[in-house]
C-alpha cells in the first residue's frame, strides 16, 4: 500500500527535475532565515536557483499572489526561468478563482497537487477537491486520493479563462459521464 501511494503521489506531483529541461542547470541553496528573493518572500530552508541565479522555487513565509492567484504561506512556488509562474503547490485546499483546488499532502505541499499557472499567472489548471458545476459543466473532484481509480485528471482553462477540460460527473450534451469532457477554445 504504501509503495502504490507513493507511486500516486510521485505522478501527481513531479519532481523539479522531471518539469525541468534537459539541458536545464539547476542548484539548491539553503536560507538560514526567511528573505525576499526576486519580490517573493522564501522561507527558511531550502530554495532553488537556475544556473544564472535567478529563483525557481522556494516556499514562501507569507501570503502572496502569485500571477492572478492568492497563495497561501508555507505553500511552495515554482518559477520559469525568465521569473513568469509555473505552478503553485498549496500548502492547504484553497479557493482559486471561486474553485476548490487541492492542495497539501500526506508529506506536505511538496508532495501534493499541484495549481498549474500560464506564464501570464493565469489559472491553467488544477484538482478539484469536490465535484463542482463550472461554466456550465459538471466536473469531477481529483488528486491523489483518487489517483490510484484513475479518476486523477485535473481541471484545465484555456487562458482566457474558458473551460478547457475535466472529468465528467454526469452526462453533458453527447458526452457520458466518467468520460473526459474537452472543448475547443
């Protein structure tokens, strides 16, 4: 049980190293105490820096909104390496958008799901933490707890904010439930 759960939980949240390039060199730094790098509040312990300096991720000490989300402390950010978001992982089940994402984890925010942002900071996508009507379209809760059913698939928004895709939870036009519901832009 526990080897298929940490299984689960390795394919919800990947590593840095599996969202990185292959080229990509990266390097861990150790804060003593927390301090702002680059605008973001790190926290005390570890932070990583691509090779040219420039902050990747850190867990962040305070509140902040990161692109157009509001992450709450102790939450984990990642960056690209031009400083755009990549992705949030919430320390706690937070509200984004008016939409219940998942966050934490067994282990921590670094081993739960994650709230995936466009470089512009827009919503991309995350795991709903209850079934939910959105824009329209019932979708269905994810995340690790249902990773080993199969039914782990995230929301995803185009960047406009459209309804890209999720799991569905009933049927929806000409689409069964249980099905993937997918819409163009």
């Amino acid at each position: 049980m526990r080897t298929t759960l940490l299984l689960a939980m390795a394919l919800i949240a990947p590593s840095p190293a599996a969202l990185s390039g292959p080229s990509e060199q990266t390097y861990r730094k150790t804060l003593d105490q927390p301090q702002p790098i680059q605008g973001y509040p790190c926290a005390k312990g570890y932070a990583w820096f691509y090779a040219g300096g420039r902050l990747k991720r850190c867990t962040i000490a305070s509140d902040i909104i990161f692109g157009t989300v509001a992450v709450p402390a102790q939450s984990i950010i990642q960056l690209l390496e031009d400083g755009q978001p990549q992705y949030a992982m919430m320390v706690r089940n937070t509200l984004v958008n008016g939409l219940p994402c998942a966050g934490g984890g067994p282990l921590g925010p670094g081993e739960g799901a994650t709230t995936e942002l466009y470089p512009s900071g827009k919503l991309k996508g995350c795991f709903l933490t209850q079934n939910q009507i959105v824009q329209g379209v019932p979708c269905a809760r994810g995340g690790i707890h249902y990773a080993m059913t199969g039914n782990d698939v995230p929301i995803e928004f185009y960047e406009s904010g459209k309804l890209k895709s999720c799991l569905l939870t009933a049927d929806h036009n000409s689409q069964h439930s249980g099905n993937t519901f997918e819409q163009g832009p």
